[in-house]
C-alpha cells in the first residue's frame, strides 16, 4: 500500500543515510508489544517499522467510515497524537473534500518530522497544515473540526484521565469521532469503556458496531481486527523479515453526532468456510451469535465464502 501524493518519496529521502536502523526497530517492536509509550522512539525505526501499520489500520477503519456514512464529506481534520502523520495521510487518500487539517503532537521530534513530511507531500492540504505542539493546546482552545482522529494515542494516557480525555476529544468533534487502539485486550478495554462514556454523552456508535447496545464482548474475547501491511525492502531489511507482509491487529470505534441507519452485525473473527456451511461469527443487536449459512443456499452461501473479519453481514 503506498501512501498518497509523493508521501513515499518524502519518506525515502527523510530516511536516507539514517544507519542502526535494524537495531532500533527490534527494540521498538520489543517496546510497542509491551505497551509502552512513543516517548524516546528512535524516529527512523519508527517510520520504517510503525508508519505503514498504523497507516493501513487508519485507511481499513476509515474505509468502514465511508462504507457505513457515504454521504460523509468532511472537510476538515483535527488529528491528535499525529505521530509522523498517518492518519492525516488516510484521511487525505479517503476523501477529497478535506480543505484543512491540524496535527497536535506532544513529541517536538515527531511534530518537527510531521511538518517536513507534510511540506514534501505534494498535497496543498497537507502542505497547508497547521501543526500544534501540545494536544493540550487543541484539547483546551476552541478548535473543533467535522473529524477528529485519534489512533494509537489512548494507550499514551493514564487510565484515571483517558475517560476525560476523550470527552473533551468528542467536544472537538463537529461531526465524528474517530479512535483506533492496537488489537489487543487492553486496547479494546480502553475503547469498551470510553464507548460506555461517551454513549452516554448522546454520541452514536458507527462502527465496528452496528447498534447502540452494551458490548457484549465478555472478558475473554476482545474486539479486534487484522490489515495486511506490505512490507518494503527496507522494511523487511529493518525487521529480518524473509515474509512480504505482515498483520496489523487493531482495534476502533466511531462514534457521530448524526444517527446512521444500519441493518445486521460485523463479522467478528474470521471466516470458516466448508463444502458444508460458511459460519460468520456476528456481533450484532441482539449480542455475540454464530450465522450457519448451508452450502445447499446457494447465492447466500457464495456470499458468505466472499466475506471477511470486519465486514457486515446484512
């Protein structure tokens, strides 16, 4: 997957001459898996090992957006916890009515490399960005944008203010609010309690939901979903990697001030397919539920073999 305008390239050169990078990005695998924050990340490993995850999560996630909300044109982006920018960069390749973006970032390495990469993008409204150097500045002043994205930013806050956190994240919201965690059961249960919070500030789930009900995820299970990551030369060399990809598992939630008509559940763990049956594992109004569809249904089950984790099944 490529990022979009000449993003590849910018990254390219941001990247070259950079040495030691294959250390760093074992140590920062070893950190992420381990939950730690971005703080004292080594940026080029970072780019190298991070970017294109957290990219294709945004660009899966705001797909599902544009899938259940065609009619969604925003034209403005308030992304918090930017990072090098990629969610900036999904949104930019998902929707063109964007005019303006702003980026806060809290690291002053990670907001000095979001603005140079967004100056060697060649798109006008990436270029014309404004880049904030506190997410407590945008959090805490009058800055309010139809989107607000979050992604992987809710694990770098304390437990005891993330509920408060996302609220004022919500407030920011004109329109939707959009938040993506890593795929894990810590990551969801950030996400099932500020759904719970913020459910009852009025806000409407889209998506992965497709009802305004309690989660019915019980302690075991957790929701989340996979992408898969294309890895680059550079990649592979970085992560000693012989396979050309890799899978994100993450997890989201978006939440809107507009009621958004949906029918059926998501598919919440892969497919099992036989010459028998397909069996879809649905979370849906009515709760957790497998969907048994008979091979001798012919349309319904060909339907079925097509569909995958993260999709709805009407």
């Amino acid at each position: 997957m490529n990022y979009p305008g000449d993003l590849d390239g910018a990254v390219a050169a941001w990247l070259a001459g950079r040495g030691g990078v294959a250390e760093a990005t074992a140590a920062l695998s070893r950190a992420y898996r381990a939950g730690a924050t971005s703080s004292g990340l080594d940026l080029a490993a970072y780019v190298i090992a991070r970017a294109p995850a957290t990219y294709a999560a945004n660009r899966r996630v705001q797909a599902a957006l544009a899938e259940a909300w065609p009619e969604f044109s925003p034209r403005s982006l308030l992304d918090i916890g930017t990072g090098p920018g990629t969610a900036s960069w999904a949104a930019c390749a998902q929707w063109s009515s964007l005019l303006s973006i702003t980026q806060c970032e809290q690291d002053p390495r990670f907001a000095a490399l979001a603005s140079d990469l967004n100056m060697g993008s060649g798109l006008a409204t990436l270029q014309a960005a404004k880049v904030l150097r506190s997410s407590e500045i945008a959090l805490s002043s009058d800055v309010r944008a139809d989107l607000v994205v979050a992604s992987y930013m809710l694990a770098e806050l304390p437990l005891a203010s993330m509920s408060d956190t996302a609220l004022r994240m919500w407030q920011r919201a004109e329109q939707v609010l959009l938040l993506i965690e890593p795929g894990t059961p810590q990551g969801f249960e950030r996400l099932r309690i500020v759904r719970e919070v913020l459910l009852g500030q009025g806000a409407l789930v889209i998506a992965p939901c497709t009802h305004q009900s309690l989660c019915p995820m019980a302690s075991r299970n957790w929701c989340h979903f996979k992408t898969r990551v294309q890895r680059s030369r550079a990649h592979m060399h970085a992560k000693q990697g012989t396979v050309p990809f890799e899978d994100e598992a993450f997890s989201y939630l978006v939440l809107s001030r507009t009621a958004v008509v949906q029918s059926g559940g998501r598919v919440v763990a892969p497919v099992t397919v036989n010459k028998v049956a397909t069996t879809l594992s649905l979370c849906d109004a009515s709760g957790l539920h497998d969907v048994v569809i008979a091979s001798r249904d012919k349309p319904a089950y060909k339907r079925a073999k097509k569909s995958g984790w993260g999709d709805v099944w009407a």
